[in-house]
C-alpha cells in the first residue's frame, strides 16, 4: 500500500539531533534596493509634477513627484517647466531616496508599480 504524504506531513518529519523540531528563525528582510539607472524625467503639465522611473531588479517602476514636493525640497519660488526640471536635476539623488522609501512601505504587499510622491513624503 503506497501512502500519499501531504507537505505538512514532510515538514512535521523534520527533526533535529535532539528529536524536537528545528528551531525557526526570522528570516531577515532584504534591504530595499532600486536602481535609477535611467535619467529621462519629464515634467507633466496636467499632473503638475516630474515622472521619473526606477528598477527593482527586472520590474519597471514609474515614480512621480508633485511640484508641491519639489518646492518642499527646493526653492519655493518654483513657477515654469525648466524650474521644476533644474530643481529635480538638482536634488535627483534625494529624490531617489525618497522614491525607494515611498516603494519600501508597500514592497511586502502586492505589486505596484507606480507611486506618486507628495509634499508629505519630502
């Protein structure tokens, strides 16, 4: 007679030297770790902001920042495309960090692959 083992039977037959289970550790999280390797940016007039795109490993991610969040970051006196565009320029590496923060709080849930950022995360 040939019995069928479902998978929690094969865990529960996996013991250690002591005959207990073996002990469970937490495994640690990965760090967050996008690349920005694109440099395109592009300011949105309907949307009043820049797009911008990053990379986790194989999936695209596109990134948006609100011109309310690039005055947070440069100068208040923010008013026409080629401000927001040099602004953006200027602080792209900040920006980047705040994009990998904003993708980090939703990186365990489900997939989403575009992410607006707001005066609130600057």
């Amino acid at each position: 007679m040939i019995k069928k083992l479902a998978l929690n039977d094969i865990a529960d037959r996996s013991v250690n030297a002591s005959g207990g289970k073996p002990p469970t550790a937490p495994i640690p999280a990965e760090p967050t770790v996008l690349n920005f390797s694109n440099p395109s940016r592009s300011y949105d007039e309907s949307r009043q902001g820049v797009a911008f795109w990053g990379y986790d490993q194989t999936f695209e991610l596109s990134f948006f920042i609100e011109v309310e969040g690039l005055a947070e970051i440069g100068s208040n006196s923010l008013v026409d495309e080629a401000a927001y565009l040099q602004t953006f320029d200027g602080n792209r590496d900040r920006i980047h960090e705040i994009a990998t923060r904003a993708y980090a709080k939703h990186r365990k849930g489900p997939r989403i692959f575009s992410y607006t950022l707001t005066k609130s995360d600057c």
